[in-house]
C-alpha cells in the first residue's frame, strides 16, 4: 500500500509502500483487548496490604469475664469487630501480571498499526527534526495537521531540538521504536512514523 511521506511542516516529500502483513490486517478488538489489558496489569504495584488478626500486636489478655458481664463472650482485642483489631480477608502482596506468548505480542501490534491505518490515523514523516528547540513551532506546525492528540515514533534516539520541543506539550509522546506497544499507540488520536522507524517496524515484524 502507497502512503504520501510528509515533512514536519506537513509538506509532501514522496511516497512509500507499507506492508500488507503488518499495516493491512483486518483489526482485531480482543487481540488489542487482551494485550492492553496485558500491559495495564503489568504496570500494578501490587503491593496493598492490611494486618490480619495474627498480626496485630495487642496483649494476649482476656478482655473480661466470660460471665455475669451481661455481654457477648470475647476473648481477644485482635478480633475484627474491633477498633485495631485485624482485617479480616483484607488484601496482601500479589502479582497482578498476566502472560503472553512473545508470538502474540508481535501479533497484536501488526494489528495495532493496521487498525491505526484503516482509521487514517497513521502518518509517515521524513524525519522528526527540527532546527530550533521550540515548542511554539512544533504546536504551529501541528495545528496545520489538525493534531493535538499524537504519537511520535522514531529509529533509537531522537533529535534533540524535537524532543525538547515536545515535552511541555500535552498530549503529545514520543517513543523509540525499541518501546513500541499497543497501549501507547491506541492512546493517543495521531501515530507518526518516521521513514528510518517504519524500516525498524517491518523489519522486526517480517522476522
């Protein structure tokens, strides 16, 4: 599939063919789905955790009588019903992670790229650079896209200028192409692909 390459200022510089294998699958919403829930669930710290009963540190007296008090029988302060005592079935330390084959994974990004271009979401840049560190001028020029929701994704390091001009704008990420996934991608309106990005993705991809 032909696609129009565009500079940062939007101008048309020349074309490229992307690949049907990877940008021309039929979307699938449970393998983009089951792969950010994937990612979500990763990011969980996991770490909650209350004191059950066995925990708490209280004297080991009996609180009263059991007789002639009129009350319930209780033996210990640890119990729930008590102010300080344990939570009972309260949360502890878990992993929340779950698993996916490598061959999945790789899966639900062709997918992901696919579904980006049948929505006319994907734009193919000669290159993320510009001349100034200038937020000012990449906001300019993402105005006259019509952008305010995008991702940016270049070969391993990007350009200084463009990284310094990108930071204090909302909304809008950068990511080498080692870092590519599907919650960045679908997170954001925009998915800009520079050329030296796009000769990565395939060639991962295509492995």
């Amino acid at each position: 599939m032909k696609v129009n390459v565009i500079d940062i200022s939007s101008k048309v510089s020349g074309t490229t063919t992307l690949s049907d294998a990877i940008f021309g699958l039929e979307p699938r919403k449970d393998i983009l789905h089951r792969t950010v829930v994937y990612q979500l669930a990763k990011k969980r710290s996991g770490t909650h955790k209350v004191k059950n009963r066995a925990e708490i540190t209280a004297t080991t007296k009996k609180m009263y009588k059991q007789k002639g008090t009129g009350s319930a029988r209780h033996g210990s302060k640890k119990v729930p019903q008590f102010r300080g005592g344990g939570r009972a079935f309260g949360p502890h330390p878990r992993d929340h992670s779950i698993k996916l084959t490598k061959k999945f994974r790789k899966l639900a990004l062709k997918h992901a790229l696919s579904s980006k271009l049948k929505d006319g979401d994907i734009v193919i840049l000669s290159e993320a650079k510009l001349s100034k560190p200038k937020t000012s001028l990449l906001v300019k020029n993402l105005q006259k896209m019509a952008v305010d929701s995008a991702l940016f994704i270049d070969a391993s390091e990007f350009d200084k200028n463009f990284e310094l001009a990108t930071m204090n704008i909302p909304n809008i990420d950068i990511l080498p192409v080692q870092g590519i996934n599907v919650y960045d991608m679908l997170k954001r309106d925009k998915l800009f692909i520079t050329k030296a990005a796009l000769k990565e993705i395939e060639s991962r991809l295509n492995e």
